[in-house]
C-alpha cells in the first residue's frame, strides 16, 4: 500500500517513488469526457489535441478538446485506482 508524503508516494519499505503520476480529465466537442494519467498533464494534452498517432483512440475525431481536471496522484498505481 502507497502513502503519500506531499507529492510523493512512499512505499511500505520507505522507498520514494520519483515519478509523479496525475489524473486528467478531458471534455470532447460531444460533451463526453475522457479520463487519462501521465506523468506530464501538459504533454500529453498536448498529444491529444494534435490528434496524431500518440492521441488516445477514444478522442481521435472528438476535437476541440478541453483539459478540465487534473490532479497528483502519487504513483502509477495510485494514479490507476
């Protein structure tokens, strides 16, 4: 089980985990919304709206496109739960 110390998720056996992992929420022109983690929200925003090979199927053709949340999640893990 992971407990945070501010950003930073710390494991059972006291190690830090260096990445930070966030959660995003993006809202597509059909008012649906998409729920994505990454370790760099801005990036990967970015991704998404260039509509390129690296943008999640699910909102390829849903542009324009709005991030409307995100928040730090600890690590990968905790970012998936």
């Amino acid at each position: 089980m992971l407990r945070h110390n501010g950003c930073r998720a710390v494991t059972e056996r006291g190690e830090a985990d260096t990445t930070t992992w966030s959660v995003y929420l993006v809202r597509c022109s059909d008012n649906s919304l998409y729920t994505g983690i990454a370790t760099d929200v801005a990036r990967r925003f970015a991704e998404h709206q260039a509509q390129g090979p690296k943008t999640a199927r699910y909102l390829r053709g849903r542009a324009p496109l709005t991030l409307v949340f995100q928040c730090p999640a600890g690590g990968r893990s905790a970012a998936l739960k």
